[in-house]
C-alpha cells in the first residue's frame, strides 16, 4: 500500500554481507500501524484492477468519487473486502452510489488502511 500523506517509513537490516546492508522499508500511514481484526474480515479479497500495470487506484473516504482520496493503491495490490458492521463474513460492505455504481470497504492488509474503492478497479475473489 502506498499513501500520500501521514506516512510512518520503518526500516530494519535483513542482510549485512560486508560492507553492503540491504534494507527492508514497509510504508503504512500513521494512523494504521495493525493489520485489520478478523471481526472485520470476509471471506472475500480482491485484486484491484486497471489498464495499466502499476498505476494508482485512489482510495476514498466515502463511497463516491468527489469524496477525499486516502490514498492509493496500485494496479496488482490485494486487499480484503471487509464485512458489513456486525455482519457476518458473507455480508460484504458494499454500497451504491447515485449513479449506480458499486462500492467495496477494503482494507490493506499489510498497513491496516481502510477505505472505498469502485467496483470497476477492483476484481473480488470470494471463499467458503
């Protein structure tokens, strides 16, 4: 996950060969330093999609497009779909906006971050 704003960068030595250090950088913004709960899990992930490999799918705020982008994910990320509040796992969080178009609650599982991401930039995998 990649965040454009309130980012915490840790970096920690997985190797040292003489004098050559290899560094492991993990980016998650500063206020998702967890993975996400279970109680928030479904039995569903997704791969967000796009024309183009590696380009950025914005993660918002609020189901809608004029809503606030959190940041951004990139073409080939996973994400899990998360579950409708209380729900059970196969009651995804999904909403629609006034244009028709659907609405997944995703999280990241590396940083934590959660958010909405339309339905055209996201291909979900469900299991059970």
């Amino acid at each position: 996950m990649r965040i454009v704003k309130n980012v915490l960068v840790n970096t920690r030595v997985v190797a040292f060969t003489g004098l050559v250090a290899t560094l492991m950088l993990s980016v998650a913004p500063a206020s998702a330093q967890s993975e996400i709960p279970q109680s928030e899990m479904s039995y569903c992930m997704g791969t967000l999609t796009g024309e183009t490999p590696g380009s950025r799918i914005n993660l918002r705020s609020d189901a809608s497009i004029n809503s606030q982008p959190e940041g951004y994910g990139l073409v080939g990320d996973r994400v899990h779909i998360l579950r409708y509040p209380r729900g059970t796992p196969q009651d995804l969080f999904i909403v629609e906006d006034s244009q028709g178009s659907s609405w997944y609650y995703v999280g990241f599982p590396e940083s934590g971050a959660r958010g909405w991401i339309r339905e055209d930039f996201i291909s979900p995998e469900c299991f059970n």
